[in-house]
C-alpha cells in the first residue's frame, strides 16, 4: 500500500482530532489520569486544530483515502555556525 504525505485540509480535521484522541486514551492509558483523558472534548480539539491549519506547517498521511497520521512542525533555522 502507499502512503501518500500531504498538506492537510480543513476536511482532514475531524479525522486527525479522532486520530488525536483515540491515541491518547490508547498511549496514555494508566499513566495519565483516566479522567483526563476521558475529558477529551473533540469539540473543543477540532477548534484548535483549525487555528493550527491556519498556521500552516501541518501534513496528514493518507493511505487508501484514509487519513492514518498527522504531524505539526515548524521551519528549523540553522545560523550559520551551525547552531
């Protein structure tokens, strides 16, 4: 199967923030407070993601016309002695 890598668009964003979510309650399970997790608003994360689409910096993996990852990242600028 291949896996296409891809600006997101703003339709991507429900299936992302599900992505999000279900893979904290999944990663995070007994480490951080059920509570918590169970808190979630996906609501809430779908707002956030779309002040995060405006920003730019942010790719999906699509594979099948399924979305399966995300990432968020940020231009790394490296001053000319290499730091």
């Amino acid at each position: 199967m291949q896996i296409i890598i891809r600006n997101i668009t703003e339709q991507d964003i429900p299936q992302v923030v599900d992505i999000q979510v279900e893979g904290w309650k999944t990663a995070y399970k007994g480490i951080i407070d059920e509570a918590f997790l169970n808190s979630m608003d996906k609501k809430e994360r779908i707002e956030q993601r779309k002040n995060d689409y405006q920003k730019g910096h942010f790719i999906v993996a699509e594979m099948s016309s399924e979305i399966v990852g995300f990432c968020r990242y940020d231009e790394m600028v490296v001053s000319p002695d290499g730091e």
